[in-house]
C-alpha cells in the first residue's frame, strides 16, 4: 500500500464512518448548481426610490383595458398569471439562463428534481445560443440508451421550435408519463445534417457509482453525479480500492452534470491535506470572498498515480472537484474541455408555492480562475468523437491507462 500515508491506512478499512454528512447546518440544501433555500415572505421588501415604474403601470392598465384573445378558445390570464409573467420578465432580462422564476407548477417540477426521482428522458439541457444543450445524459437514462450526448443541441422536440424555449419550457415539455415517446431533431458535430432521435420516457432515479478493476493494477470509480449519498458511496468506492490492492485510480467524471457543492469537497479532502484550498466562491463587489477548504481525510501520499477523466458534459461539481485537485497537483486531468458552469444559485421562496432561483456568486478554483468563463481545461486533451462513441472506442480512458502505466 506504498500510496497510502502510513499512520491513517486504518482509516479506510473501519473508522471511515466518521464521514460528516453534509445534511448539516447551513449546507442543507446547498447545492453547487442550485441551493440555500431561503425564506423571504415575511420580510419588508426594499422599494427602489430611483425607478420610474410608470411604463409598467401604463403597459399594465392597457393590456387590461384594450387586450382581446385571438382566439375564442384561448385559456383565460388571471391577474396573478400576469404577475408571475412579470417576474419571468424581471428574471430573463439579466440574460442569465441560470435565474429563473417557478410558478407553481414548475415550482414541483423543480423540486422533484432535486429530490432525483422523476418521469423523463433523464438528461441534463440548458437553453443557450438559441437552441438547448444537452449538458449530459444521466447514465443508463432512456436518453443515453437512445444515443443522446453531451453537446448535442436540440433544434426541435416534437415538431416545435426551441429556438424561442427558456430550459424550464423545454423541461415541461420533454416530460411526461412512463412509456410514452418524445422526439427530438439533433444538431451534432461531426454530422452534416440535423436527425431526429425517439426517447421513450421513464422513471428516472438519478444513477451515483460504479467501480471496476482493470489490467494493470487500475481502479476505476465513475462518479455520474453529486447527491446527498455521494459522499458515502465515495468513501465506500475508495475502500474498495485499497482493498483492491491496485495501485492507480481513475476518476471519470465525464458527463456529470454535478449537484451537491459539499459533496465535491468532502470527496476532495481524501486527497488534500487540511486546508488546501478546494474552492472559492466570490460574490458581489461589497461582499468579501468565501474560501472552502479540505477537511484534511488525507489519506493518500504522493506515490499515488491518479488520472480524473472530464469531458463537456462534465460540469459544476465536477469542475469543482477536478479544478481542485489538478491545481493542487494531485490528479491528471485527461479528455476535453469542461462546460463551465461555475456559478452559484440560490432558491428563494417568493410566495407558498412559487420560488424562485437567482444566481448569487461565482465558482472560482483554487488559484483564481473563474469556472464559468474558462471551464477547466485538462492536462492532456484528448477528443472522444461521436463515431469512436457509436463504435465503443474510448481514447480518453486508453490515454489515462496509458499515462498510470508510465
């Protein structure tokens, strides 16, 4: 075991239950794409002084005034749906496609999300650029069993345009029962021409590990997201490696579209000595800089060989968690380019049953470097097209071999 640091080898085989859970304190519900629940309802709200509603009040007394549906059938707006539309407005005019107002429904929708149990297609999509992204399919979802990748951007669902959907409208859309059927027309590189893919729906329990040994003396983990038993399940997987008696670890965290921001650290502090730096989380200019540190599990001395797989679809989270132990030198990084999503939201109860989740700081890794404007570029870039995908080729992982074997 000459990678393990001799006074704590014990640690993996038995006293590991001293893991702290993250359900604790301020981090519950904290998430690093979507968190810190907060409840405003019975606050004063600041009134601006220096804003000139008048043109809202004069759009407002005309639509009620003069507006007639086109059609005779159309649905009737209640006042409190134009409110809500109101809001919608105040949170896209910032451009950001990560604030976002709920209304009721898409309230539930959300938090079912969270919760990780669903009907759906099971991939992670962001609405960008005029079309949507897929950010990832889940692992072994209906969408990745139907041929969906990270990076495929999604021109149509059905017969309708989504060059006019924010995320939330698409997410509506895509779900629906058990068994039934969606389409989606995909533009993807390395294709000269949109096809369309056929998704059956399905009950969709957001997938956490899996390990394997392969030849060589190498154990691998793919981590496909970052949940409330990730943690756990993390320290179980590392158990399991040093038992192994293997010597060199992959991480893939290709297509893991993130969640938990106290899951990356506590993942991170197996690797780190107490305080080193895993992240920094920057805020609006009056408000100082909060730095998140190792909690120092530390285990592992310098002769382990490590290599973490990334690719675009890896994202939050995972940039976090690779970010981190890549500038602090203890890990490879080896694929493509991450996503970049390195911001931080906050959902904040608007009223009972709608909320909404505003984006509050910024991800910055350990040295400085927004996340968001770079995304976390590897070591050794290696490119996994579409084709060496559909003939179940893996250049990145071959390249992490290769790299643990020299």
């Amino acid at each position: 075991m000459e990678f393990l640091k001799r006074h704590q080898s014990l640690v993996i085989a038995g006293i590991l239950i001293a893991v702290v859970s993250f359900y604790v304190g301020k981090s519950q519900g904290q998430l690093s794409s979507a968190g810190r629940a907060t409840d405003l309802q019975n606050q004063t709200m600041d009134q601006p002084g220096n804003v000139d509603f008048s043109s809202f009040w004069k759009a407002w007394n005309t639509i009620n005034e003069k507006y007639v549906p086109a059609s005779t059938t159309a649905e009737t707006v209640t006042t409190q749906d134009k409110v809500y539309g109101a809001i919608e407005g105040l949170a896209s005019s910032l451009g950001d496609p990560y604030t976002v107002f709920f209304p009721p429904v898409e309230s539930k929708l959300f938090e079912s999300d969270i919760r990780g149990n669903f009907e759906g297609v099971g991939m992670e999509i962001l609405a960008q650029s005029g079309a949507l992204t897929v950010i990832a399919p889940l692992k072994s979802s209906p969408a990745e069993r139907a041929g969906m990748l990270a990076g495929d951007r999604i021109i149509k669902i059905g017969d309708k345009e989504t060059s006019g959907l924010t995320t939330e409208d698409a997410v509506q859309i895509i779900r629906g029962p058990k068994g039934t059927p969606v389409s989606f027309t995909v533009v993807r590189q390395g294709k000269k021409e949109p096809f369309e893919v056929t998704v059956v729906r399905d009950v969709i329990d957001i997938p956490t590990i899996n390990t394997q040994e392969l030849p060589g003396g190498i154990f691998k983990i793919d981590l496909y997201s970052f949940t409330a038993q990730s943690p756990n399940l993390f320290r179980g997987a590392l158990r399991e490696f040093v038992e192994s008696r293997d010597t060199k670890l992959i991480l893939d965290l290709r297509g893991n579209p993130g969640g938990y921001l106290e899951a990356a650290i506590d993942m991170a502090s197996w690797f780190l000595p107490s305080g080193k730096v895993v992240v920094r989380e920057s805020f609006r200019g009056e408000e100082d800089e909060k730095v998140y540190r190792s909690k120092g599990y530390d285990i592992f001395n310098d002769n382990l060989k490590f290599v973490i797989l990334v690719d675009g679809g890896s994202a939050s989270a995972s940039e976090i968690l690779a970010g981190a132990l890549s500038e602090q030198g203890r890990a490879t990084l080896v694929g493509t380019k991450t996503f970049g999503k390195g911001s931080v939201q906050e959902l904040v109860s608007i009223t009972g049953d709608t909320s909404l989740k505003v984006t509050v700081a910024r991800w910055l890794t350990p040295n400085g470097k927004s996340i968001s404007d770079e995304g976390i570029v590897p070591d050794v870039v290696v490119e996994r097209t579409s084709k060496d995908v559909e003939n179940d080729k893996d250049p990145q992982l071959q390249k992490a071999i290769e790299i643990l074997n020299q």
